[in-house]
C-alpha cells in the first residue's frame, strides 16, 4: 500500500483556500485541527500575558503516493507559503500501513490498485 500523509500548517484564514485546491489536485478529505498555536523564527508579542499570535490549523490528508507530490505543491501556491511569511509550511510522510480505508475513500484504493 503505497500512502502518503500530507500535513499542512495554515494560517487560520487560508484553511478554505487550502483545502480546495487540494480537492481539486486529486485529494478526497482531510482532517482538520483547529486553533492550533504555532512559534517561528520570531517569538510573538503578547500583551498583558495574553498571546497575541494568529491562530492557525493542522490539515491531515491520506493520499495516493502517486499524486502526493502533486497536492503537495498545489496546497503550497494556493496558501503562499513561500511568498508570504507565516503563511504555513506542509510536508509529507510516507505510511507503511493503513486499514479502514475501503469504505471511507474507494478512489484512493482504486490509485493504489493500479500501481499493483
């Protein structure tokens, strides 16, 4: 089973964006954690103890390993991650296995199916 987990680190406002651009590069769903807090480069200021940083939003897509690089680079341009700063990060992880996946996501069996 040749899978990938694409994660991406978005700024709040960009989740929408985010996730069609990822429908539309091949992907089938996401999870979504919402209201993550993030560091970079810089610490945020904060006022009075309270933190002032944006929020920000963890998406998780299972991917087809044939069309991870594809949503990978589309989810990149489409939330400007290396044009804006803070805008996000995404990466990908290579699973070894996964089950539950037949009922949930039938067009990523199929993709895998083909490879075999």
């Amino acid at each position: 089973m040749n899978l990938k987990l694409i994660m991406a680190l978005v700024a709040d406002e960009k989740t929408a964006a985010v996730m069609d651009a990822a429908r539309q590069a091949g992907a089938t769903g996401a999870t979504i954690i919402t209201s993550v807090r993030g560091e970079g480069l810089k610490p945020e200021k904060t006022f009075f103890g309270l933190d002032l940083s944006a929020q920000r939003d963890v998406l998780m897509f299972l991917v087809a390993e044939p069309r991870a690089r594809e949503i990978l680079e589309t989810i990149a341009a489409a939330g400007q991650f290396d044009e804006e700063p803070g805008a996000g990060v995404a990466f990908q992880i290579e699973i070894e296995d996964a089950v539950g996946l037949t009922t949930q996501a039938p067009t990523i069996m199929d993709e895998i199916e083909e490879e075999i």
